[in-house]
C-alpha cells in the first residue's frame, strides 16, 4: 500500500440556490451519501463556497487516480439530477462533458491534488473561492511564500529562508515555468502580476523539495469557447516545520484584493474573506468570497474543520472590501469595475460588434499643423 496519503479537492457548480448564492442542504446530503459509499477514501468532508460544491478527499492512490476522479464525477452527476428535481438554477452548469472519460481534468470540475507523506503534524489550509478565477490566488500565494513581511519565518526559519519554488501556468498558450525564489522574484512578478492568464499552479521547498501548496487552475471560457460562469477556485496549503505557519497563511486575506469575477464573471471586486456561514454571496451576486478550512491530518484522517475566517479578526477587512465594493459598484459598466475587453470576449460583446461591424467606418485622419521650421 502506499504510505504516502494523497488529498484532493475537486469542485463543481452543479446547480445554484437561489439564483448563484449557494448549494441546497439535499445536494450536500446526496455527495456525502455518495461518498461515504466508496471504500477508495479514507475520508471525505464535503462543503461548499457560494453555489459551489467542494469534495475534499483524502486517499492513498495517487494524484490524477482515475477511479477517485470517477467518483467525484458520478457524484457531481448524482447531485445534478437533485438539483433538476428541485429546478435549481444552472443544474449541471460545470459538467461539460456527457460522460466521464478517465479524468476530470477539462471536463469542467475544478482540481487541486497533492501527495506527500504525512509529517509528525500535518495542519493543512483548504482555501475556496466563488465569484472569480485561479488567478486569484496569485497575490496571496506570493505573500505566504514569498513577502518576508507578510511571513516573517522567511526571515528568521531556517528551513524556510533559501526561500520556495513557483510552478506557474499559462492558461492560454497551455505552457509552465518554473521561479526560484527570492533570486527570481522579480521575474516571477512580472507574470503573476496578470492573473488572468499566468496562475501559480505549485509551489516547493527548496529546502526539503516537497510539496507545499497547489491549486485548481481550470478556465472554464476556455474550455468551451463562451461564458459559462467564473471558475470558483480551490487551493491546498500545508503549514508550519519549514513552511508558512497558519497564521502567516491566513494574513494576505487581511487585506482584501481586487480579483476578476462578481456579476456574470464580467467584474472586478475585492475578495472578501468570510466564515462558511457568510459565504453565500448576494449584493450583486458578490462580492467575491474567500473561505479556509483548517484541517489537522492523522492517518489521512481529517480532523476538523477550523473555520478560520469565521474570526473576528478579519471583520475590518470585511469592512474594507465593502468600502471597495461601493466604490467599484459606482464605476457601473465602466473599466476598470467591468472587466477589459479582451476578458468579455467570451460574453455577448462578440455579438454586439458582430452585428455593429457595417456601422464601423474609417476614421479620417486628424490635421495635424506641420510646425517644422
């Protein structure tokens, strides 16, 4: 058997109550009876962020398994047929596929797996988001791993001061490269820093070499070639003994950052960090939720949750992001609260221009006073 335990999240949103805001209390049921029926687990939590629904499953047969991808399709699939039953908006929206064909992977669920082997004490963050993209984990992926003021144990841990490793992923051209930092930092920023195509996938210990975070970095838009909704991502991060402690995990999310999602995917919006009872997003369909899960690994057993945003500690940044929500809200249609046109390409701006396109004429050419001499 193998020692090593593997621990996947795999999301999908399978059909929304009321309208986007969240996942009825039947399709919760119906994915814990579905997994509890499987002896491929050694356990399972089942949770959802907005209108999302969130497997999080623990396992010892790799990353990429095809028969626990299996299982999360038929899953999703069972919960679907609940969600048409009760006339939930979007039954099915992420399932893109009519049937599964070996992985997940672009068939519309998000993913984020990883295998390591469980250490003496094994505190792990799930992060979950609804109402954006996976490049919203970029800048806070960065501060944990990579901002000693943000992670003061870059500074003064040992085992975490020749710094991490940045797998990043470029979503359109479907290539990656990878940063070693702090040496590289600067050019990690210069891709990072566009989240909309560049997204960190992994991050490593330059130190040990192990796996310390990874993400989902499914497009859907991309996929199909229209809109289907934003991608609600998820993020794995392991914690402490050479890697970022909990606290220095849960600080970037102090400090709420504009992502792209919100209204029909088409927004900009702060990320606004919530306990699981908050996370069902309304004002404008937003904005943008972030919650973390804390988990301690025994046996691949996990022990919790911790609702780490449940705290009061974040209530000003809860505070901050509506401050920018109002402001941004004001914008209207207006760049930069609606998104640049070449992300509405996958809205209804093609058709609009389509069928405005014999209405574009040649601009003359403004005088322009030749005041040479």
């Amino acid at each position: 058997m193998n020692s090593k335990i593997t621990l996947s999240v795999i999301k999908a949103d399978i059909g929304g109550f009321v309208g986007h805001s969240s996942v009825h209390p039947q399709l919760l049921e119906r994915a814990r009876e579905c997994l509890a029926q499987s002896d491929l687990l050694v356990d399972y939590h089942v949770t959802h962020v907005g209108d999302d629904l969130n497997l999080i499953m623990t396992h010892r047969r790799g990353m990429d398994d095809e028969k626990v991808h299996r299982l999360a399709w038929d899953t999703f699939v069972s919960c679907t047929e609940v969600a048409r039953e009760l006339k939930l908006y979007g039954a099915g929206q992420d399932l893109l596929a009519d049937a599964f064909s070996g992985n997940v992977k672009g068939m519309g669920p998000g993913v984020a797996e990883m295998e390591f082997a469980e250490r003496k004490s094994e505190p792990v963050i799930i992060f979950m988001a609804d109402k954006t993209e996976p490049g919203a984990w970029n800048f806070p992926l960065y501060k944990m791993f990579a901002d000693p003021f943000n992670t003061i144990g870059l500074v003064i841990d040992p085992k975490m001061h020749a710094g991490f490793l940045f797998e990043v992923h470029d979503l359109i051209a479907n290539r990656k490269v990878q940063f070693s930092l702090p040496e590289e930092m600067y050019d990690l920023l210069v891709f990072i820093g566009a989240p909309g195509r560049y997204c960190i996938k992994s991050i490593y210990s330059k130190t040990t070499g192990e796996i310390a975070a990874t993400s989902s970095t499914q497009r859907l838009n991309l996929m199909v070639g229209r809109y289907v909704g934003k991608d609600d991502p998820v993020c794995i991060v392991r914690c402490q003994n050479g890697l970022p402690a909990v606290g220095e995990a849960l600080e970037p999310f102090s400090n709420p950052h504009l992502v792209a999602g919100w209204m029909r995917g088409s927004h900009h919006g702060p990320l606004m960090p919530v306990g699981l009872a908050q996370s069902s997003p309304t004002r404008f369909d937003g904005p943008p939720r972030a919650v973390a899960l804390g988990f301690q690994l025994a046996g691949g057993k996990l022990i919790g949750p911790q609702d780490f945003f449940a705290d009061p500690a974040f209530d000003l940044a809860r505070q901050k992001a509506n401050t920018i929500a109002d402001y941004m809200r004001s914008l209207g249609p207006f760049e930069p609260a609606r998104l640049p046109l070449d992300e509405m390409e996958y809205t209804t701006m093609p058709e609009v221009m389509e069928r405005l396109r014999q209405r574009f004429v040649e601009a003359e050419r403004p005088f322009v006073a030749n005041r040479a001499g």
